[in-house]
C-alpha cells in the first residue's frame, strides 16, 4: 500500500471513530439529509420510468398523423385523403381512423373510443371492450356488467363488455373503450365516408420529413403530426411536471445547505477542542480540511445510499404513492401499470452530484477558518 492510500485509510479511521463519538447528532443528520435524497431520487425515478414506458409505446405508432384543420381545431376527414396519402412514394400504408371521446357525466371522466384497425379486436355488433380503468371509476361489481352510455339527457345506450384489458397494458388502455364502427358511427353521428384522421407508415424513416414536405404541398388543409413531435411534446409535459417537484426538492436542498454551512461555522466546543488538539500534535491545516471532507463525504455517501433505495423502493415497489399524482397528471381514472425499472449510471452520477458536492462544499470553507486559526485560540 502507498504512503498516499495508508494516509487516507488513517483519516477515514480517525473519521469514523469521531462519527462515532457523535452518534446522535449525525443520525439525525443524516435523517434529514436522505429525506432531500429520497424527494429527488424519487422524482427522477418515477419520470424517467415513465419517459420510458412512453418510447416504448410510440415505437409501435404510425410515422404519420394527418388531420383535417377547420377555423383552427380539427375536423373530421374524407376517407379519400388516405388513398392521396398512400399515392405519395415512401408511404407504405395509409389508412383513416375513427376515434374520439367521452364525457362520462356519472363519474366526470373521460374515456377515448376508437375502433380497432385490427379485425381480431373488433367487438360484435353492440358489445365493447374495456380497459381495467372504466369499470374501476364506475365501480361496477362484476367484470360482466353492462356499460350504459348517454349522450344527452333522456337518452341511454347499452353495450355488453366482450372483453376487459388486463392492468399489463394499463398505460395504453385504462379509459380506452373499443367500439364496433357501425356503433361508433351511430352513437357520435358519424356519417359514412367521413373519419377522425388518417394514420400513414413510411417505408424509411428518414424520409418522414420529406413525406411531410410533399403531403403538405399536396393537402395544404391538412395539419400532418410526426411520430417524433408526439415524443416531443410527452417529454416537455414530463419535463415540466418533473422540473416542479424537482424545484421543491431543490428548496429543500438548499435549506439543507445552509443549514450544514451554519453547523460548519459554529463548532460545538468539543469540536473546536478536537480540531485545536489535532493542531497541536502535529496536525496541519491540510491534514484536519480532509479529515472533515472524508466526514462529510460519509455522511453525504450514506444519506445518497438510503435515500435513492428508498426512492427506488418508493417508485418501483410501492408505485410511488406519494408523488404519482403530480408526475401522471390529475384525472378521475389514473392508470394502474406497474412500473419497469429504469436507472442508468448518468442518472445516478446527475442525483449524486446535486445532493452531495452541495453539502461537501458548505461545510469545507467554514471548517478551512477554524482549521487555519491558532490551535491555543481554537482550544481557548
């Protein structure tokens, strides 16, 4: 072992044996300090979960969304655009959706209608299938039940469930409600010949914005909606709900840093005399400043392992109880899908940077002026 290693396992000894002499006090500390921790660790957890679940689901989407823009808001679109659509060369399918939403004025939620683009998924002629979400808002008793729908006062609609979707798929199905097109078309006044958008697959994506640039040349009516700015926007809406619960974390980290600079600076006696003694027998200002750092990086070391398992623990096996409501959105039916677990080295070198290096550094200045005062003035 080099002189420089033996050196430093000595200090962390030393360190540890003067921890110890204050267990109480630094317990605490450290208590405090890995609830500012577990705040952060949690929020970046959770989003970054969630930034996950959302890739992956997109991948799976159509390259490209067109819509029909009347007086500013979309309209419903001739299912003719699609064969214009399918015409222009790099597109490999193209074809016009029927989906929308429901109030549902007994609970206040809303559910999304689609018809199904697969065969397999289309309900039978008066039936629906459901996700997990719309019998939970409603509380029916039993997954069988029938659905009632209205639309305007007096006026009520059955459909029997064929199929509820498993809490698996949560994220994309919770309010979804799968319709037959005849149904759909009756229920919402839809007539024939007329859809909500038109969905097109490119044959390489590197050529979405060249489609794009020709489509809008062709149907300049028409609002055409990359695969890319839906990811864009579910990564602005996830970093500003994300950035609100992280600046109250910050609050806190803050209020924790100025709190660990005024301990620094005001030393119990006790330690002011263990300083002025180290002093004494030889010790210099160099040899007491990494002392205190090798105290502060333990304490900080351990407040980061505790708080970011707890946060993890929180996040993924307690679904994050305390924070989901601000990071999902507020809603009458929130998705119930258990998260996967998504954490790389970045993240955790980012979350251990913000909540140690702050603490290492408030208390490094105030223990560097006590440190180069005079060892009879400290003990005095």
């Amino acid at each position: 072992m080099t002189p420089f290693l033996r050196r430093q396992r000595a200090l962390a000894d030393f360190t540890l044996a003067a921890l110890a002499r204050r267990k109480g006090k630094n317990i605490a500390l450290i208590a405090v300090y890995s609830v500012v921790v577990f705040v952060l660790a949690s929020a970046m957890f959770f989003t970054a979960s969630l930034r996950f679940e959302t890739t992956t689901v997109l991948e799976g989407a159509p390259e490209i969304t067109v819509q029909k823009i009347t007086l500013g808001r979309q309209d419903l679109i001739d299912g003719s655009v699609a064969d214009e659509i399918a015409a222009i060369r790099g597109v490999t399918e193209a074809h016009p959706r029927l989906w929308g939403y429901y109030y549902d004025r007994i609970n206040g939620a809303n559910y999304t209608v689609m018809v199904p683009d697969d065969p397999e998924m289309m309900p039978d002629p008066g039936q629906i299938a459901i996700g997990e979400g719309i019998p939970r808002a409603r509380g029916l008793e039993w997954a069988g039940a029938p659905v009632f729908l209205s639309r305007y006062e007096g006026d009520l609609k059955k459909f029997d469930v064929a199929k509820t979707f498993s809490r698996d798929s949560a994220l994309m199905t919770s309010d979804l409600m799968l319709m037959n097109e005849a149904d759909f078309r009756d229920f919402f006044d839809i007539p024939e010949g007329r859809y909500t958008d038109v969905v097109a697959r490119v044959r390489n994506p590197n050529e979405v914005a060249t489609i794009v640039q020709k489509g809008s040349n062709a149907l300049p009516q028409m609002r055409f909606v990359t695969r890319a700015d839906i990811a864009r926007t579910y990564q602005k809406l996830f970093d500003w709900r994300e950035g609100l619960l992280t600046a109250l974390a910050f609050a806190g980290i803050l209020a924790f840093v100025i709190f660990a600079a005024e301990k620094a600076s005001g030393l119990s006696a006790e330690e002011a005399r263990e300083i002025g003694i180290l002093k004494a027998v030889g010790w210099n200002t160099r040899d007491v400043i990494a002392m205190k750092m090798w105290e502060g990086g333990l304490i900080s070391l351990a407040a980061f392992l505790i708080g970011t398992v707890a946060g993890f623990a929180h996040v993924f096996f307690f679904g994050a109880p305390l924070f989901a409501p601000i990071l999902q959105g507020w809603a009458v039916i929130y998705p119930d899908f258990p998260l996967s677990p998504h954490v790389d080295g970045l993240q955790l070198l980012t979350l251990a940077l913000l909540t140690t290096l702050p603490y290492i550094a408030a208390t490094v200045v105030p223990i560097w002026r006590t440190a180069s005062a005079d060892p009879d003035a400290v003990m005095r």
